[in-house]
C-alpha cells in the first residue's frame, strides 16, 4: 500500500480510539441558524466550519494551532437561563474554571490552573478578557453581561504575541453581533424562581446604503429572597436580589467594499447585594455543610447596610481599511466603570466578647467596603496585514495602553451601627506599549510554519495612604511605589495537513504577567510587589473532521513551566495579604473536544479535560487560618509550606456533556437540550486544610422548547431548569476570622418566550 493508504487507516484507527475511549463531549460549535426552519437535510446532517478570529483575522477553528472552544448565540442561550452571569462558563469548556466573591461583581477566571485569587480590586489576571477587540484590565470591567453576542472564543494556554501582556493562561474573546443592512429584530423574555426576570432584545437594520445599525438591551432582576435570623436583626428577603441594565449601540459605515468602521457605545448601571457569606457552614475537621448552612437564610448583624453598584460606560472605534495587498486596522477604546462593594465579611452575629453572637465561634466582626471612585482607560491599537495571496502572509502593529485607577477601601464599626472606623486610598497609573508581528508561511502543500514576536513595556506608578486605622495604628503617610518591565513574548508553532480533514500542530509559546502591587493597608502596614511572571509552554494537538463532515474531534496535550508565578496569599489568621513569586510552577495535561451529528434529530457534544499543576517552591510559606485543620507542614511561625500542592481552583478533571434533539412537530418544532458538567474536588487556598476544600460538583440542565413561524416572524416558547439535582457545595471560602463559606446557587426553573422579525 503506498503511504497515503497507510495514513488513511491510521487516521480512522485513531478517531475509533478516542470514540472507544470517550467519557466526556464539546460544546457545540454550529450556529444559530442550525435549529432554524431555513436549513436543509443536508445542512443538518453536516458539521458546518466555525470561523474564528483568534489570532486577529477570520480563519477557520480548525486550521489554527491553538487549543480553543467557541461557544455559540444558540449555547449561550441555554446556559444563561435564569439570568445567569459570567460564572456560567466554568466546568463548560476545557480547563476553564470562574469563581467570584463578589458574586456577579467581579469574576476571577482560571485556565489549566492559572488565575489569582486575590479579591482586591487592582489585582492583575494572567486571563484577560478582550470585549470586541478591547482588553478589560480592570476585575470590575470583566463582568460587563453577556448578551447579543455572536460567539465567545476562549483561548488556552500563552497568547503574548498578539495579545500581549496578562496572557500566560489565555484569552476569553468576545464578539458581539455586528450590524448588517438587512432588518432583524428578536427579543426574549424570561421568568425564573426567586422572581428573576431576565429581558434581552436587539434591532437591526439600514439607515441608508452605507450606515447601519443595531441596538442591545439587557435587563435583568432577582427580588431579594433570604432571609436575615441573626437575634434582633430579623427580616424577611433581605438579601439575594440584583437590578443589573447594559446596552449597546453599535453604527457601522462601509463604503466600496474599500472602508469599514464601526462605532461602538456600551452602558451597565447594577445594583445588587454583595456574595452571601455564611459563618461557621463547616466544622472542624470537615468539608461537609453543616447544620449553620440553609439556602435561603443568613444569621447577619449588617445585612441591611451591605450593597454593591456599579456604573461603567465606554466606546470603541474599529476601523479596517482595504489597501488593495493588505489591510490597515485601527483600534480605539475608551472604559470607565465606577464601584463600590461592602460585605459583612465574617458571615456571623456578635463576637466572643459580646453577650451574643453566631452562628458558631465569631471571633470578631469584619464589615468592610472596596471601591472606584475614578477610573478611565485608553487603549490604541494599529495593524497592517496582508491578505493571504501568497504562501506568505504577516501581520505587524502597534499597541498603546494608559489606565488611571483610585480605589477607595474602608473599614466599619459593626457595633457602632456600622461607623466607618478605616479608611485608605490608592491611586495607580498604567502605561504600557508593544510592537507586534506574526508570520505564516506554507513551507510545503501540507505544512505551514507560524511565528509570533511581540516586544512589550510595563510602568506602574503607584501611591497609597492610610488616612484611618480600625485597630489604632494611626495615618500611615503616602508611600510611592514604581515598577516596571520589558518583556519579549513569542511562539512559534507548525501546522500538518494530515489528510484533506485532519490537521495535526505543534505549539510552543513564551509569555508574561507584567509586575503588580498590592496595597490593602487598612489592617497593614506592608506594600507588597511582584516581579513578572513568565511562562513557557508545549503543546500538541490534533484536530479531525470524521465520519463524513458529521464529527469532529480536538485533542490539546501540554505541559507548562512558569518561572516566578505571581500569587496573592488572601487572609490567614493576620487577616494580611501580600504578594508573593513562586519560584516555579509546574503543569500539565490534556483536552479533549467533541461534536456528533447522531441523526437529523439527534446531536451529542461535549468535553474532557484533566489538568495537573504544582507548586515547586521549598521556602514558601503562607498565613493559615485559626479554626481550621491544616493539613501542610507548619514552620516555627506558624506558616504552612506549600510546596508540592497543586494551585488553588484547580480541579484535576471536568467534563461537560451535551444532548440535542429536534423533530418537526405540527407546524414548528420541538427541540429538547440537557447538559451536564462536572469538576473534580478543589482548595481555595494555597495552603491545604480539612475543612476549605470544595467537593466535586455535578450540575445539570434542561430546556425543552417549541418554535414556529409565520410568514414575517419566528417565535419560541421554552421550559427550563438549572441545577437540576440542587447540589450545593461549598464554592469559596474566608479564613482569617472562622469558617465561613460560599456556596453555589439553588435550582431553578423557569420559563421563555422569545420572538425574531
């Protein structure tokens, strides 16, 4: 047999072992139009190609040497029922986990292991988030809803080369819908348990030959449903609600397919009560929920003066320019969000030192507040690249960022009806510039080499005061601190056409996290500072079209080293965080991507990952908490030693699993979707202990629906629900004052109707 023949069988050998083996399915990758009434038997019965702009120009998924899900319209539907937020992506694709404090406020995002902890409100994230072609620096720019959006691409691994600094873990891209010339208008509307209300709605449509226009709502509230049992703090829905409005209005202008700028406005204004934390739901010596913890009742002294709100606006200019061989890009972006947050932290009643305090042991109270007061953020982005003509193709440019920052933080007097008794502020200002470049080359019909250069700077000026200290250690005057760096990221990856269908890749990539500060001194005195962080990774991957264009197949194996990964060491018994470098971290894995076409009814999906990270650092120590069984070796201090444990929000596997199903019903169609995911067990904190460790979770869904047409319109009415079985385990954790816990949301259920014209 010649060789094609021999590789033909190799390939199917191949795909029926990873079917053989399969216990986990990706997520769906078609389109929106897939469910709708226009598409063909064929169409259905066919894995429709997924293009994507992951490295800055519209390529096809699978022609791109980088391990990455997208997450379409139609998927996004389905999991955001019941007014879901950003946390909705965790345990759904490889790697990808989301966890917040600040309940919808603020999402802190983790890939292969790689994310940060810290809940302050300057911290750096090695994930950075891109919103239509504009970084979101800032933690309180990250959780801008998602809502009339196209797609979600979520890159794993290193992604410094053409998106630059904060990037060694990946990249989360979103795109929203653009606007086009033809009328389209939709709008859905949902009512869910805890009366959660959920409106989402766009138009489309000509101003005239070269304008267009679309507009996105977005509103969303949850009435207050806990209840507050603290002896006489009684009262009923106190906590749990949220009124969150975001729009966006988008113009767009072409012109003799020569000129394309689009304009973008967005707006949130939220208002809401901050995450929920509930004292004492552990026992010593135990992760398990306890008989302190019920899902619809707190025991607080503060609960009717914590709250959260925040108001952001911005604007971006995209303009792309038609050079006959090459096309100019131009990237303009503007954000400003103002917030501010405050929790009664220690999740209890009282203290020790009162007649009466709970549930549990309360040592002291802890009733705090973050805020931004002022904020605003340039960014410039100019790039030239050729049209992909020839067996050469490039891309150079420019990128400029300037981010100005204060931050408020305050301390109150939970027995003094919650007089503030602290109050620091800091003030930060960001500059950064890059010079980029790729470079693809097809070195034969059947390989293509891929390389990526990026020279970055980094400045921080930064400077903090304390102005009032809740424990009587008086003004702390203006400290300044400056630090900067130079980083060269690069990658450089192959791409072999194994067969007409199957693509294999290889990938190696070197990135940073520029350096951070940390400057909570309301109960310290220490400024801390990390230096960058800088990682290096390997990868391989294989991705395959099988069984006649109706399945495909993405497998990722790497294996990361990061040098001086910066850590944030969040509470402790000292109630003290503080930056800190890891000498080394080490991490590898594998992710597996998988779509089926079963049937014209039937449609299977899902995805597989297993990751494994440590911590190789023999002299780190951090602060452990004072009621918990640490299970780490503890030094002469009364430090744990980390070293050897696994990154906190790290679980070693998660797999998600889709189910689809259509038929023609009288005049419309029935469609039935349930999706499972599932995570392994995970820490909170570097350290290990008995009782701060999350238990797996196993969550589902379902969405049963019907949809029909008339001759201008397509409507849908939907059943939904969201954590079927209502598992609820422990999620986060606060361990400086006692064993107070976060826990994942409740069932629920609802119902959808949604209309398109």
């Amino acid at each position: 047999m010649t060789f094609n023949a021999y590789k033909r069988i190799l390939t199917n050998v191949i795909n029926l072992l990873f079917l053989s083996c399969l216990s986990g399915l990706s997520l769906a990758e078609s389109t929106q139009e897939d469910y709708m009434f226009t598409l063909t038997l064929e169409q259905l019965l066919t894995l429709q190609p997924v293009e994507v702009t992951a490295r800055k120009r519209t390529e096809n998924k699978r022609d791109i040497p980088i391990a990455m899900s997208v997450m379409s319209n139609e998927v996004l539907d389905t999991y955001l029922s019941a007014a879901k937020d950003y946390r909705f992506l965790s345990n759904r694709t490889p790697s990808m986990m989301v966890e917040s404090s600040f309940d919808r406020l603020f999402p802190r995002f983790y890939i292969r292991g790689l994310g940060n902890t810290d809940f302050d409100i300057n911290a750096s994230q090695p994930v950075s988030i891109i919103y239509d072609g504009i970084v979101q620096e800032n933690p309180m720019l990250k959780g801008f809803p998602i809502f009339d959006y196209d797609r979600i691409e979520i890159l794993r691994g290193p992604q410094g080369s053409l998106f630059g600094r904060n990037t060694p873990a990946g990249v989360i891209k979103l795109e929203s819908n653009k606007p086009s010339q033809t009328f389209f208008s939709y709008a859905n509307l949902s009512l869910s348990s805890q009366q959660t209300l959920d409106f989402e709605g766009a138009i489309n449509g000509s101003l005239n030959p070269n304008w267009s226009a679309r507009l996105s709502l977005l509103s969303q509230q949850r009435k207050n449903w806990i209840d507050n049992a603290a002896p006489g703090f009684e009262e009923d829905n106190i906590l749990g609600g949220f009124d969150e409005f975001a729009g966006r209005l988008q113009l767009r202008y072409q012109a003799n397919d020569k000129i394309d700028a689009l304009f973008n406005i967005h707006y949130r204004n939220f208002n809401a009560n901050p995450a929920v934390f509930r004292a004492n739901i552990l026992t010593v010596g135990s992760d398990r929920l306890n008989n302190n913890y019920k899902d619809d009742t707190v025991f607080l002294d503060a609960a009717n003066r914590i709250k959260q709100s925040l108001n952001s606006t911005g604007g971006n200019i995209t303009v792309t320019i038609d050079l006959a061989e090459h096309q100019l890009t131009l990237i303009s972006g503007y954000e400003s969000v103002n917030a501010y947050s405050r929790g009664d932290v220690d999740g209890g009643y009282g203290a020790v030192f009162v007649d009466e305090s709970g549930p549990g042991l309360i040592p002291f109270p802890a009733e705090s507040s973050s805020g931004i007061p002022s904020h605003r953020q340039l960014s410039q982005e100019v790039r030239l690249a050729s049209k992909q003509t020839t067996n050469l193709d490039y891309q150079i440019g420019f990128f400029y960022f300037d981010e100005q920052l204060s931050i408020d933080n305050f301390s109150f007097n939970t027995f003094a009806q919650g007089d503030q008794n602290g109050f620091a502020v800091q003030n930060q200002q960001t500059q950064a510039w890059a010079l980029f470049g790729s470079i693809d080359y097809e070195l034969l019909s059947d390989v293509s080499l891929t390389l990526g250069l990026r020279y970055s700077s980094d400045e921080k000026n930064y400077k903090t005061k304390r102005l009032q200290s809740p424990i009587g250690a008086g003004v702390l005057p203006e400290t300044a601190v400056n630090i900067g760096d130079d980083f060269i990221s690069w990658d450089v990856s192959t791409v072999y056409k194994w067969s007409e269908k199957t693509n294999v890749y290889f990938r190696v990539a070197d990135s940073f996290r520029a350096p951070s500060i940390q400057g909570r001194i309301i109960f310290s005195d220490q400024i801390t500072t990390a230096k960058s962080e800088q990682v290096r990774s390997f990868e391989l991957g294989f991705k395959s079209k099988i069984f006649a264009d109706q399945g495909k197949i993405d497998l990722a194996i790497y294996r990361y080293k990061m040098n001086d990964q910066q850590i944030t060491a969040v509470g402790g018994e000292e109630n003290v965080s503080r930056l800190i470098n890891v000498e080394q971290t080490d991490g590898y894995g594998f992710e597996l991507d998988t779509e089926f076409i079963v049937s014209e009814h039937w449609r299977l999906s899902g995805n597989l990952s297993y990751n494994s990270t440590q911590i190789n650092d023999p002299l780190l120590s951090v602060a452990v908490c004072a009621q918990c069984t640490v299970i780490d070796p503890v030094n002469s201090s009364g430090f744990a030693l980390v070293d050897g444990n696994n990154l906190p929000y790290s679980p070693a596997l998660i797999y998600n699993i889709n189910l689809n199903y259509q038929t023609e019903l009288g005049q419309g169609k029935f469609l039935l979707m349930t999706d499972w995911s599932y995570r392994s067990e995970i820490d909170f904190f570097l350290y290990r202990s008995k009782e701060f460790v999350s238990n797996a979770l196993l969550e589902g869904g379902m969405r049963a629906a019907y949809q029909w047409k008339t001759k201008k319109a397509q409507f849908e009415v939907a059943l939904f629900i969201r954590n079927i079985t209502d598992q609820q385990v422990l999620i986060g954790g606060v361990d400086f004052n006692n064993l107070t816990g976060i826990v994942n949301e409740p069932r629920f259920i609802g119902v959808e109707f949604s209309s398109s014209f």
